[in-house]
C-alpha cells in the first residue's frame, strides 16, 4: 500500500513536471492551471492503473499449479468509471499442488483453497471436494478423517453444477 502511494505521488510529480518542462519550452505560454491540473491526471491516471491492474499483478506471481476459479467484480458509486468497466477486487483460486485423492473414494478431491482481496492479508484452508456429490467440506477443526479417509464431523456445503470452485478442483 505504501509503495502504491509512493508510485501515485511520483506520478503526479512526473506529469506536473512534463508540463512544467513543455511550459519553458513554449516560452510560458501554458496556463497557470496546466501544471497542477496535470500533476492530479496523473496521479489519477496511476491510482486506476494500479487499481485495474492488479489481478494480473497478483495472478502473475502465482505457480502453474494455481489455478484462479472465480472472480468477484466490483461497482462503486465513488469510482465511476467501474460502471464502465467493472473492477476486480477478489479471487478465489485452487492450488493443485496440493490436491489428493483417495483411491477408496475417487470423486473426492482434496486440496488448498486460496482467497485473495486487495488490501487484505491473503488466507488459504483445505476442503473437501465430493465431485460426483456436487459438494464441498472445509477442513476445520472438529474434522477428523476416517479408517477409510472419510472426512468425519464435516459440514458438507451443496455448490450448483455450473460452481467455479467445484470445476476447478474437480476438472484439474
């Protein structure tokens, strides 16, 4: 966050001082707004850059195995270009990397699930995915495994067919 608002602030600098230049070179013939005007441009300009960009930022910095399963889009009135084009500020994401299977129970999957916000710490827990049941159980603390691998004490969450989750853990 500190070095977003280091890069908007030397933007601001770096476009105020474009025109401040372009300014001497025409002989101060520029208004007088010219150069603050393009000093908040561009710091605007960074702050929707940084904004806009930052699910590629993010999702480039993640493993091959990682793979991005659904996205939440967002529209605010105090930013009104996101009625435009809508912003991304979370992601839900599988990490195969950990997925197991268990031979006595095939469409089971288990594996790490990622949540990622902008401005938030990023967290990770296990699940239990039931592909053929078309359900999900987290791996919290009261959940045991069984002699055969069962998940025992799960809370089983239904997830719809067509689930983003469900297709990225089940159809690696």
């Amino acid at each position: 966050m500190l070095l977003e608002f280091i890069a908007i602030i030397a933007a601001g600098f770096g476009l105020g001082g474009v025109v401040l230049a372009l300014n001497f070179l025409v002989r101060k013939r520029l208004p007088g707004w010219a150069m603050p005007a393009a000093a908040g441009a561009g710091m605007l300009a960074m702050a929707v850059w940084l904004e806009y960009s930052w699910l590629h930022r993010v999702t480039a910095t993640f493993p091959d195995e990682v793979e991005v399963a659904s996205t939440n889009e967002l529209r605010v009135w105090y930013r009104p270009w996101t009625y435009v084009v809508p912003q991304t500020s979370r992601l839900i994401a599988i990490d195969h990397r950990f997925d197991r299977r268990n031979p006595a129970m095939p469409d089971q999957v288990l594996t790490q699930v990622l949540l990622v916000a902008r401005w938030e710490p990023s967290r990770q827990f296990g699940a239990v995915f039931d592909c053929a049941g078309r359900r999900r159980a987290d791996l919290v603390d009261e959940v045991v495994f069984g002699e055969n691998g069962a998940p025992l004490n799960a809370r089983w969450i239904p997830l719809a067919e067509d689930d983003g989750l469900l297709r990225a853990a089940c159809d690696p």
